[in-house]
C-alpha cells in the first residue's frame, strides 16, 4: 500500500531501523526492488530524482510505481529525490507521490530556510510530508566528503528543523554522491549529536559504496531513511552487459538484470535491518 513519508519513517523510528530508498528508474528497477522488499518483508522508499520529473519520464513511471504499492500489502512511499524547486514538487504531487524532498543546500542557511519552509507550507495542503537537506552533501567525483566544516552542524539544524517544519533532514556528515575514491569515514557522533537536537528521522544520502560496519553505526545514532542509487544502477548495467547479447526478447534479456537490483536491495535491507519488522 501507498504511504506517506511521516508514516513509514514513524515505523522506523519505533523500531530504530532504517528504510532503504532506492533510486529507480524504468519498469525493472521497480520490480526488483519490490522483489527484494516483498522477500524481506520491509518497508521500502522507491524514489525518483527530480530529472525525471523534468525530463517527462516521471509520467508513466508514476503510474507503474503507483500500481506496484497498491498491489502491495507493505509500506511503501513513493518519493521525489533531490527536488529542484516548486515546479518539480507541484508536479510530483500530481504524480502521486507521497514524499517530497527539496534540496536547497546550496544556498545560505537563510535562504534554505526560506525555500524549504515554502515547499513544508505547499506540500502541507494535501498532507505530504517533506525531507530537506541542510549541509550539502557533494558528489564523490570531487572528493570533498572529508572537508568537515560543510559538515551539518546540530545547532543549525535544531534551528533549520523547527523554522522550516520539515519531517526527516538530509545531513552532511562524511556521504558524497556517486563512487568513492577512498573509503568515505562517517562522523557518527555528528550524527547523534544533530538526533538529540532536532528529535525528527534523519537521512543519509550517498549509500552506495558505505561499509556495512559504519551504515549499523550509523543506523543506531539515529539515520532512518538511507539513500542508494550508484550502485543500484551499477548491479543493473553490468548485468546488461555480461548478457548474452543474442537473446531478442527483451523481458528475457531483462530477467539478470532484475535479478541484479533484486540481490543489491536485498543485501541492504539486511544491513539496515528494516526486513520483517511488520
Ligand atoms: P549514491 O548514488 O551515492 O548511492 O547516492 C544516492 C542518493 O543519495 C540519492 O539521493
Ligand atoms: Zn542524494
């Protein structure tokens, strides 16, 4: 079934788990997410970057997305990732999504905090929650997850949360987007300080490539919500490409690859220990 970002991140939280979000993309993806979380018996977050809303290919994903949790009888929250601005999150609630993101963490503090409580206000209107992003968390390309004082401080986001009304914050504490250079090191403690002061469901982006031993780390200071797409599309592609490039039918040719997504959700929902819960 269809659920609110508020409501399946309140199951995290009463748990102390965290619910996988994966990035998807096209008829596959979707299934071999939704295989692995109907396996596991978890909650799961399919989400989408805010470039598929632009591009159009949100449109009939929407509704494939949509028809996979309905026929569900998990969780399951169907969420912008990274939205761009209002035109994006207007048109990702006509979509039926019941999670936004706005990421306006490039902006100074202030101004964050302006466009993101405008975003809270609009989304509010028809009861869908909204996650924001405060300390930017960069892509791994650039290698800046180490430069500690663009780090989300406590103090900020106690001040950016209740400002901006936001229900889960997408910290920066050592996560970048994309394939690391070298081993990414979390700043746990971070993590539980900005918990204890801001008491709402926190978020960490970039979770691909994240050792397993650091995401329990993570996870048990407070992170209920846990970011993967690199690696999803990664376990997607090179199964395409080790394909027997002779097979025509493409369901047939798809079936490795769905099977890829299938195994890489699988092996997070056991880290983040959000399978069998329900
Ligand atoms: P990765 O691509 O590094 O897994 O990050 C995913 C993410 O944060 C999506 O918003
Ligand atoms: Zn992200």
């Amino acid at each position: 079934m269809l659920v609110g970002l508020r409501e399946i991140l309140d199951i995290a939280e009463k748990e102390s788990v965290c619910i996988p979000a994966f990035n998807v993309y096209n008829l596959e993806t979707v299934k071999g997410v939704m295989r692995a979380a109907e396996k596991m018996r978890s909650p799961v977050i399919l989400q989408i970057y805010s470039r598929l809303v632009t591009n159009g290919a949100a449109e009939g994903l929407s509704e494939l997305i949509c028809g996979f949790a309905d026929r569900s009888n998990l969780p399951v929250c169907f969420h912008l990732d990274h939205g761009a601005g209002e035109k994006e999150v207007v048109r990702s609630l006509r979509y039926g999504m019941t999670g936004i993101m706005i990421d306006a963490s490039t902006l100074p503090l202030e101004e964050n905090i302006v466009a993101t409580r405008g975003i809270v206000r609009l989304c509010d209107h028809v009861g869908v929650a909204v996650e924001g992003e405060l300390g930017h968390i960069g892509k791994a390309a650039d290698g800046d997850e180490s430069v500690t004082h663009e780090y989300t401080r406590p103090e900020e986001a106690a001040r950016f949360v209740s400002e901006t009304g936001v229900a889960a914050l997408a910290v920066m504490v050592g996560t970048a987007h994309g394939k690391y250079k070298k081993l990414p090191v979390l700043d746990i403690d971070r993590i539980a300080r900005i918990k204890k002061a801001t008491a709402i469901p926190l978020v960490l982006h970039g979770g691909s490539g994240v050792p397993d031993d650091q995401i329990r780390s993570a996870v048990a200071a407070g992170i209920r919500k846990m970011n993967f797409s690199t690696d999803l599309c990664c376990a997607f592609l090179d199964a395409c490409r080790l394909r027997d490039k002779s097979i025509v039918g493409i369901d047939l040719f798809m079936e490795e690859p769905i099977r890829a997504v299938e195994k890489f959700a699988l092996e997070k929902i056991d880290v983040l220990g959000s399978g069998g819960i329900l």
